[in-house]
C-alpha cells in the first residue's frame, strides 16, 4: 500500500504533531498494568528527535466525552515518558503555542475538548498552530475521524509513524498483495457483529474457515439441529447469501463437520464430540470437534498466507478452547518453517492466540481492535487515507 513514510518527511528544525495510542490499562488509577502502547509509541518519538525535530504527543485517554475530568488527565506519563526518553517533557492544554518550550511536549487528554470526535474546523485549526507536520502513529484510532487521528493533516502534510507503517505494511501483505492462496478463519459469538467482514473476505480469499458461535448460525440455516446453542435463527437467510457470494467469488467456506457438545456454558461441564446431525436439544455446541480442526489444518497446510480474527470456541472455558488453541499452534508451526504469513487481531483474537501460545510466533498480531475489523471489511480508515499520496507526488 502506497502511503507517505516518516523516513520521507522534512523534520529538522520542525514541530511534529504525533498523534499516539496512550489510551494504557492502569491499576485502580494507579500504575500502568501493560506499556506495550507506550513502547510502541516511543520508536517514532525517537525518530523525530533524531532528525532534528520537536515532539507535540496527542492521545486520547479513557472517555471523557468532551469534559475535563482530573481522573483521566494525561498528566501521570509525565515521569513515565521522561524515563524512557531521558529528556523534559512539556505539558500543555493546546491553546498556547509559546507554551511549548521542551524539545518533547504532551497535550492533555485530546478527548477533554468536545470538538475533538467531532472533527471540528476551529478546534483542528487551534491545535495545528502547534506544528508543522502530523505524523499519525495510532492505527488502533485510524478509523476514526477526529482532529487528532485525521483532522489535522487538512492543515499540515501528514505521514506515517513507525508503529503505523508496521501495521499497515502487514496488513498489505495479508489482504491487499498476499502470497496466494489465502486463508481466513473468523471466529467469534455472532454473524451480525461481522456480516460486513464476512461479505468482503468471501469476495478476496480463496478459503475461509467460519468458527465459534457465528458457525452456529450457518449450521441452522443449513437445516442442522444446533439445541440450546448460540445461535443467530433470525440471520438465517444472511448467512446463506454470504454462502452464495463465497460460491460465487470461488472461496471455500470450511465450517465444522463435527463439534463438541456441552449440557452448560462452563469450565469441564459434561460434553461430547459429535456429527453435526448429533446435537440434542438441551445440548449447546461450545467448540469444533477433532475432524474439524484436521481438515483446518489440512487448509493451513495449502496456504500461504493466513488471516485470522475471532476464537473457534468458547475459549474462556476449558476444554472448548481445544480447537483454538490447536489450530492456532498449528498455524504458528508453519510461519515459524517459514511456509506460511500469519496475520491476526481484533477483539479476542489477541488474548486467544496468547492462551494457545501462539501469539509471539504469529508474524504480525494487530492491537488495534475496531480499526483492525474496519479494515478487514474493506472500508476506508480516514487516519490511513490521509497518509495516501497526493496525486502527482513522488
Ligand atoms: P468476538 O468478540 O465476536 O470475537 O467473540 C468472542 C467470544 O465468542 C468469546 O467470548 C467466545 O467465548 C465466544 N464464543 C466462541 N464460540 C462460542 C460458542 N460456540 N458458543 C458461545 N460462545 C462462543
């Protein structure tokens, strides 16, 4: 994908306005319980200031819904940030560009200001006073169209950060110009928070593997007896139109050919692996049996490239996490023979390719939740077109 990169920007003498992802779990209020987005903010950071070039750090941070609120202030990275980048960091409201003195300032929480999520004109016009360039380094809010994650590159050139380019450098690789054939397997609880998804990756992929609760759906809509289970009855008739679209773009939908049938939703209820014409009515089907999750492997055998989002099963609660967790190591053992791209993210994905400790040797596992499922749908993510070429430029 042709985007503008950081290593191409003017940045000597130069005030970058970085939007980043500072949005951090802390406990109780208190400490920060998992840095992996400051880390991820700090490569760019670095960058910048190598090259000769100020910082301004824009963030959004918990939801204040356009209020000041002490609690969710940006205030407590303060010492956080001046111990991983050894230099003063600056704090500042926005609203006074001769505050900014240090070579490395943070804005107060961006979502404080009513206009920000709503991409207000005046607000995006204060805010560019600050800077010379806008540098978009949070992919996690890229399909949103605020100032901070889009509105300011209508003042300033705008360019990748690192951390985005990663991410959209992968994400290329998965949908846009993959090594064929490509498999998809979306899991998850329901078809009608992925219809969308599913739409889009029947029309691109050349196999796709439907698990987890949504599989229910298909099932049912197929005639099978699915008992007690997850299952969306009413979207009956879209899950056979998407079946229809697969068949008629040329991608094989896999879904289960047996499954594992629990009494209860919890950890070791009373279970069986069965047929798909198998299922009594106070059973629920909680995983995708054994044959399933061979003729899985048997589609990660024959791709090249993979995309994944969503568990198979009910992967909270032992054993249904079974299927997950062996066709997610069995993904992992390919990439790490180098047969195979494995990409991933979105909702649980992460905390189920973790569970089954495949997460590290994934070639790339997206963090970015809403914005990663977007993409996945095939729609345009306003913090990512704004950093498309103009026409006529290099
Ligand atoms: P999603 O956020 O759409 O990716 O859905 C993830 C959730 O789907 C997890 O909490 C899983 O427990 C749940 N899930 C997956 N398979 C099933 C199933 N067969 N029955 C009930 N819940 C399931």
């Amino acid at each position: 994908m042709d985007f503008r990169r950081l290593e191409t920007a003017e940045l000597s003498g130069k005030t970058a306005l970085v939007r980043v992802d500072f949005n951090v779990p802390r406990k109780d209020c208190g400490s920060i319980s998992d840095d992996t987005r400051i880390q991820a903010a700090l490569p760019t950071i670095k960058a910048i200031r190598a090259a000769g070039g100020k910082v301004v750090l824009l963030s959004h941070f918990g939801r204040p819904k356009g209020e000041t609120k002490p609690e969710l202030s940006l205030s407590f990275l303060l010492p956080v940030l001046e111990e991983h980048l050894g230099e003063t960091i600056g704090f500042t409201d926005g609203f006074d560009p001769s505050a900014i003195t240090e070579n490395i300032t943070l804005l107060e929480n961006t979502r404080f200001q009513p206009g920000e999520t709503k991409g207000d004109e005046a607000l995006t016009k204060e805010w560019a006073k600050l800077g010379d360039v806008f540098v978009q380094d949070a992919f996690s809010v890229s399909h949103r169209d605020h100032v901070s994650s889009a509105g300011l590159a209508k003042f300033m050139p705008a360019y990748a950060g690192l951390a985005t380019e990663r991410e959209l450098d992968h994400l290329a690789q998965a949908l846009e110009n993959p090594a064929k054939p490509v498999l998809g397997v979306v899991g998850g609880a329901k078809v009608s928070t992925k219809i969308d998804l599913l739409s889009n990756l029947v029309e691109k992929l050349d196999m796709l593997a439907i698990g987890g609760g949504m599989a229910n759906t298909f099932l049912a809509a197929q005639g099978y007896p699915v008992g007690k289970s997850l299952c969306e009855h009413d979207l009956a008739e879209t899950a056979l139109e998407i079946l229809k679209a697969a068949d008629k773009a040329g991608c094989r939908i896999l879904l289960p050919i047996d499954v594992v049938a629990a009494t209860d939703f919890a950890a070791n209820a009373p279970h069986r692996v069965c047929g798909l014409n198998d299922v009594a009515p106070h059973e629920m089907i909680l995983d995708a049996g054994p044959e399933t999750v061979n003729g899985l492997a048997d589609a990660i055998d024959r791709a090249k490239t993979l995309i994944w989002n969503g568990p198979l099963g009910a992967f909270e609660i032992e054993p249904f996490d079974t299927s997950t967790i062996e066709a997610a190591q069995y993904a992992a053992k390919r990439v790490k023979n180098n047969d195979l791209i494995a990409v991933a993210g979105g909702g649980d994905t992460v905390a189920a390719l973790k569970h089954a400790g495949a997460a590290q040797d994934f070639t790339f596992i997206s963090t970015a939740g809403g914005a990663f499922l977007e993409w996945m749908e095939g729609k345009e993510l306003p913090g990512v077109e704004i950093l498309r070429p103009k026409k006529g430029e290099a």
